[in-house]
C-alpha cells in the first residue's frame, strides 16, 4: 500500500512538473511583437524594398530603446539591416532566415 502511494505521488509530482515545464514554453507577449518585427523585416529584405526597411529599422531602433528589444537581439537585427542598407540583399535575407531559425521568439 505504500508503495502505491509513493508511486502516486512521484507520478504526480511528475506531471506537475512537466506541465510547468511545457506552460513556461510559451513565448511572451514581448517575443511575439519581437517576432512580429523581425518578420516585418524580414519581409522588407525579402521584397528589396528600401523605404519599408527603414521603416522597419525605426520601429527595432524604438523597440530597442525602450527595453523590449535585447542589445543580444538587436545587434543580430542590426546586422541583417546593414546588409541589406549596403546592397546585399540576398546575404542579408540569408542570414535572416538563419536568425529565425536560430531564435523563433527573442528578447
């Protein structure tokens, strides 16, 4: 009998930890608008569009500014955009598509 109440409990205690675990994946209303820039930007690269790339700088430079952006995420936007601002669109689109493959959702 009391090994069946053991195992009752580990096996709760178990499923309370996994779903604490699977709950906190969910990505926070500040990595959604994060990731809602980046495919913004990502957009702009995409299409070679200039004014909506800076557009799109403005609004991660406003994102950065007031805390919602890491420096960690900005410097990596800010590498894609300088690219693109020089020309290279296809490396900048290219190393997008690896920043979202790398970090789906970011501070």
């Amino acid at each position: 009998m009391q090994k069946r109440i053991e195992r009752a409990v580990g096996t709760t205690l178990l499923a309370g930890t996994l779903w604490t675990l699977v709950g906190g994946c969910e990505p926070s209303a500040r990595e959604l608008k994060n990731r809602q820039e980046f495919e913004a930007l990502l957009t702009a690269v995409s299409l070679k569009n200039k004014s909506e790339l800076e557009k799109d700088a403005r609004r991660i430079d406003a994102r950065h500014a007031s805390g919602e952006l890491s420096n960690a995420g900005y410097q990596d936007l800010q590498q894609i955009i300088a690219q693109a601002r020089e020309g290279h669109w296809s490396e900048a689109e290219t190393q997008a598509y690896a920043f979202r493959e790398r970090r789906p959702y970011f501070k």
